[in-house]
C-alpha cells in the first residue's frame, strides 16, 4: 500500500494517467495482469486466480506450460536459438565542440544493479556508496580538478554534481560515471537521442564540459529534501 491517502500503489498510477487523459479504469489489480497475459504470450495463462491457488510462477507460462516453467531451457532454448541480422551503422548526431570537448559514458558496476532499486537495501553500499565521476589525468589537470573534488557535468540537456576519481582507466577526452544512486541525475544530463532500431535512449555519448564545483546541484539539493521528506512519511504511516 502507499502512504498517499490510503492508495494503493496501482491506483495512484491510474490517476496519474488518467490525469494525463489517459481515462484507465481498472477496479483491481487482477484486470491489469489479465491485459498483461492476453498481449503477451509467454504470459497467457498468468492470473491472480492460479497465483492464488500455486503461488508463484515463473515464465513462460501458456497452454504448454499452465503452471509454468521451473527451468526454462532444458532440451532446447524455448525461443530456438538467436537470430543475428545485420543493420546499418548510424553515427550518432551527439557532437563534442568547445563548449562540450568531452563524451560522457554511462555504465553499471559490478556491485550495483541498474537503478540499485534492490541492491542499495544491501550491504552492496559499502563497495559502492556513491557514483562518481571517472576523468583522466589530463583532463583534471587542464580544469584543475583534483580528486575527490565536486565537479560540475554540464551538457546541452542539463547539469548535475559529482566527486570525481581521477584515474587513466578512462582515455582523455572520455568521463564515465555509474548511475546506481537517484542523487547522482545521470540522466539529466544525457541527450533525447535513442537508437533507430530499439529506440534505446543514447545514454554512451553524451558531449559535456566538467568544471570544479563547491558541491552539489540546486536540483539535486532539492530532489534529496524530498528524498528525506518521503522517506519520513513512509516511516510514520509504517
């Protein structure tokens, strides 16, 4: 449940969306995870009325597979076997000049997963407690960063605030940060160009300039205040 007026957390996106004109009217959860099973094959035979009688399921789970599948590959892969084709290279329309003279690159570590929406409630944050922003030596020097200094990473979409780590383990020209923690705002900062094919947004190439800062973003102070703010109100309704 949210601690937002006794809501459930699917009806607070319902009217979320219908305040966008969307007009979604589900009644229960059941009928959302009906739609999802009758778009999506390897879920056709998913409802709340088997989940209730097995417990959970895990996919695919379809007329050959009622109650699902324990172990998915077995004698064969469940898909046949990948199909590699072969598309045309287009470069990305992202451009360093000398307002931007660097490309930032964005990645995961090994510690952290994705947006750390499950591995940051561990003790994964003693290996990983904080992204940073990786710069070459060169680089530093020439805008007098030190390491562990605040840096500003302005782009044409945005800015946010990091330490740094300088190291050579990125080549000049090239920083690199992770974006396991909210308060970093990776992607305020990349551009709104995605991958013709997959429409994946271009989160690898983005042209930023990297400046000494004497700390964080106005933006980010205030996404941490109602960071501090939510988790209190969660708190009192526990």
């Amino acid at each position: 449940m949210s601690p937002t007026n006794g809501y459930a957390d699917w009806e607070v996106t319902q009217l979320i969306a219908n305040a966008l004109g969307l007009n979604w009217n589900y009644s229960h959860p059941s009928e959302i995870m009906d739609e999802i099973a009758a778009l999506t094959p390897t879920f056709a035979n998913v409802s709340y009325k088997l989940l209730d009688e097995v417990g959970s399921v895990q996919w695919p789970c379809n007329e050959e597979n009622p109650e699902g599948t324990p172990i998915m590959h077995i004698d064969h892969f469940v898909r046949g076997k990948g199909q590699f084709v072969l598309t045309e290279y287009v470069p990305t329309d992202e451009r360093i000049g000398a307002r931007f003279p660097l490309i930032l690159t964005t990645g995961r570590i090994l510690s952290q997963y994705n947006v750390g929406a499950q591995t940051r409630r561990t003790e994964n944050v003693l290996w990983h407690e904080e992204d940073v922003l990786e710069i070459h030596p060169h680089d530093a020097e020439q805008r007098g960063v030190k390491d562990g200094d605040w840096v500003k990473i302005q782009s044409r979409a945005g800015e946010t605030a990091l330490h740094a780590l300088v190291t050579d383990r990125v080549a000049p020209g090239v920083v690199y940060t992770t974006f396991h923690h909210p308060l970093t705002q990776a992607n305020v900062i990349t551009t709104d160009f995605s991958d013709w094919a997959t429409n994946c947004p271009e989160y690898k190439v983005t042209a930023v300039q990297v400046s000494p800062s004497n700390g964080p973003t106005r933006y980010q102070e205030e996404y941490d205040e109602f960071t501090r703010q939510s988790r209190r109100i969660a708190e009192a309704a526990e």
